[in-house]
C-alpha cells in the first residue's frame, strides 16, 4: 500500500474538474473509516484518465467502482432511477461548492435529497445517518432546499417531503414510496422525456448486462477438515474489507429452499451416519441443483449486482471428494453430471497440508481418509479452470494474505 495514497487522492481531487463529490466534504476520512468515495462526473473517461494518472491503477474496476488497496472510489455519469433524474448533473456541478482544501462538493441541498431518498427510492427502506445532512440542508438554505425537492417530484411531494423535513419524520418517506417513484418519473418525462426513455433503456441493458456477467464472481474454498477454511475466510473477509466493503459468507449451498443453520456448529462426525439410500439420494441431488440454481439467481447474482462479494466455505464440489459427509448413497458419474450443471465459482481455491498436519488440529476421520481426501481434492481442482492451490500449514495471517492476493488478481484478469 502506498504510503502517499492520501496525498495522491487530495491531489487528483483538487485537480479534477467537472466533477463534484457527494455526500461526504473530508474524502481522506471517509476512506480511512471504511466508506467509499462517490464523485459525480460530467465526462467519466477524462476524469477516470485523471485518476489512473495521478492516484494509479485500480486493483480492479466494476461498473462504476475503481477499487485499490485502501478503498474505492465510484465515477457516476448521472443519478437516475431507471431512467428517471434524481439529480441533475450540470445543475449540481453548477451549484457545488469548493471546502478550505479545494475540493469541490455537492451543495447542502443535494447531499441531503440524494442521501435521505435515495435508499426509499431505490430500495422503500429507510437508512438512519442522513438526517445531519438534512438538518443541514434545513439551517443553511431551507428555501433552497423545498425548490430542489419541488423540482426533482413536484408541488405535491416536494412540499410533503420537505414538511417532514421541517418535522424531522425522515422515516416517513418510505411510506409514500410509490407515490414519491411515480412523482419523480412524472416529472423526469414532462422535463426531457426521450432522455428519460432512454435512461430507462439503459438501465434495463445495464440490468441485463450484470445479471448475465455479475461484475463480482464468487469464490470457493475447498479443503479437508483441518485446513482451517473458516478462519481463513474470516481472515480473507477483513483483508478484503477496504477493497470490497461488503462481503457475504456462505456454507455449502446458497439455502433458498432450505436454509442453511448457522447455528449448527462444526460437524464432528462427518461420517457418523449412513448414507441415504439410492432413491433418497437422487432426490437430494435434484434438491441441490434446484437450491444452487435458485440461490445463484435469487442470492449470488443480485448480490454480485451491487457490489458485494460472495465467498464460500465448501460448495457443491464437496460431495464429489467426500459423499459420506453428505449421505450420498448414490452413483457418483450422476453426482459429477450434476456437478457440470451447477453454477460455477470464478475461483477455486484449495486448502492443501500434510495429512498429519490437518489430524494434529481435527482428528474427526482417521488418516487413511484424510491422505484420500487430499488426492481426491487435488485431481479434482487441478481439472477445473481458474483454480489455486494454497499450503495452509503455514499462519494463518500468511494464508490469507496468499488467498486473498488470488482473489484480486482473478478480479484484475477479469476486468481485464
């Protein structure tokens, strides 16, 4: 990590113009405390050229997000809502202002109608830590303030949104979500209603687009018991946190049809009970097919959509190393064709140690099936693309490190 990171973002921010950051007017803080740095741009490619030439390279790039070491920054062309403006961009380059360290922000007004509505429109929640910028809307320029959110919904809802403003019942905007969606489409067609069209069409291709190709591909860690894949994921998840702030761990399955208990504890006797019998077990496999395939489309892919980034501990390549675990009691050629029909991760990565190693810390099967175990995890992982192999008889601190220089070195080829 760059020592001079901070100075480098002052600089480039300084120096950037037709742009103006939201929400936040200390960027440096922002980043250090975990958050992410969001910057309207009128001319995305002349301010990414800007970036890349004075902050550096990203580890990786998706969608609008650059992501380094320390944090990511997103260059955001315009705030719509399917379409529809939230804010103007020309208006609110135009009213934005310069902080004591010549950075240019968005004005009071915007900050507060963006970050208070914002979460109801795009999602009819709620999310508390607005209201100061609100309140700072209201103490600076309430007049200001009601003409913006008149202009953006119209004479109705702009003036119910800024009488719950004046009594500090933010929450309330959820309630009139539909109203306050359909105010804003109204008003975005009757302003520049082929721009809004076409907004609409291009958020529909960009919807279709992350679906397809999710711009963050989930990742796997396989490994017998012992190898420690939990801790590691763990570990990995908080190395990964100024990178990709929101990680989502799974076990095993995504648990659509039936959730996975997170509860359980660690298994101690994997092999403990007997294997199902031949049609007990064929109707499980088609239970997971249809929970993986459910659970990537229902979970995996929307969550891949905005920006989180899923890891798993175990996945369905397990049964086809250790069936007992899983009380497979049928043919193992219909398990693997179920397997090259299951959604497949962008990484896979093997936890590998001697086998005396892992009995040391789990002694939950005898050896013999640990040595059996390792030589069926490495054949199967060395026939599938984009996988890795990582010796976690090392600290734990240096395997994760090792896990997670894989998973942004996947992501960079990715984003090519």
């Amino acid at each position: 990590m760059s020592a001079t990171w901070q100075a480098d973002v002052l600089r480039w921010l300084r120096q950037l113009e037709n742009a103006v950051l939201l929400k936040t007017a200390d960027p440096i803080g922002t980043l250090q405390a975990g958050g992410d740095l969001d910057i309207l741009v009128g001319d995305r490619a002349v301010a990414e050229a800007s970036l890349i030439r004075e902050v550096g390279p990203p580890l990786f790039r998706a969608r609008y997000g650059y992501f380094y070491e320390w944090g990511h920054i997103d260059l955001i062309p315009r705030i719509e809502w399917r379409g529809a403006a939230v804010l103007q961009t020309v208006a609110t380059l135009a009213s934005s202002r310069l902080t004591a360290d010549g950075v240019r922000v968005a004005d009071s007004a915007s900050n507060a109608l963006l970050f208070w509505l914002r979460p109801p429109i795009w999602g009819a929640i709620f999310k508390p830590g607005c209201e100061p910028l609100v309140e700072r809307a209201m103490a600076e320029d309430p007049t200001a303030f009601r003409q913006l959110l008149v202009r953006t919904f119209g004479a109705v809802e702009g003036q119910r949104l800024f009488d719950l403003a004046e009594q500090k019942k933010y929450a309330a905007a959820v309630q009139g979500v539909r109203a306050l969606r359909k105010a804003l489409w109204i008003r975005a067609v009757l302003r520049r209603p082929f721009a809004t069209i076409g907004g609409l069409l291009h958020h529909v291709a960009m919807e279709l687009g992350v679906r397809f190709h999710p711009p963050l591909p989930w990742v796997a860690v396989l490994g017998p018991d012992g190898s420690g894949k939990t801790t590691i994921l763990d570990a990995v998840s908080e190395l990964l946190q100024p990178t990709v702030p929101h990680r989502r761990l799974f076990h095993w399955r995504p648990g659509v049809l039936k959730p996975t208990n997170p509860d359980a504890g660690p298994v101690t006797d994997p092999h403990g009970q007997i294997p199902r019998s031949l049609p007990v077990s064929l109707i499980k496999l088609v239970f997971l097919l249809a929970d993986w395939w459910l659970g990537y489309w229902k979970r995996i892919v929307p969550l891949s959509a905005r920006l989180h980034f899923c890891l798993f501990d175990r996945c369905y390549y397990d049964l086809l190393v250790d069936p007992r675990r899983y009380r497979y009691g049928g043919p193992m050629i219909l398990a693997r064709w179920i397997g090259a029909l299951v959604p497949q991760p962008g990484l896979v990565v093997l936890l590998e140690a001697p086998a005396e190693v892992l009995q040391a810390r789990k002694r939950e099967v005898p050896l013999e099936e640990t040595q059996r175990q390792l030589a069926a995890y490495r054949e199967l992982v060395t026939a599938l693309p984009g996988s890795r192999i990582v010796n976690c008889a090392r600290p734990v601190a240096e395997v994760a490190r090792d896990v997670r220089d894989l998973i942004v070195q996947m992501l960079r080829e990715r984003a090519g």
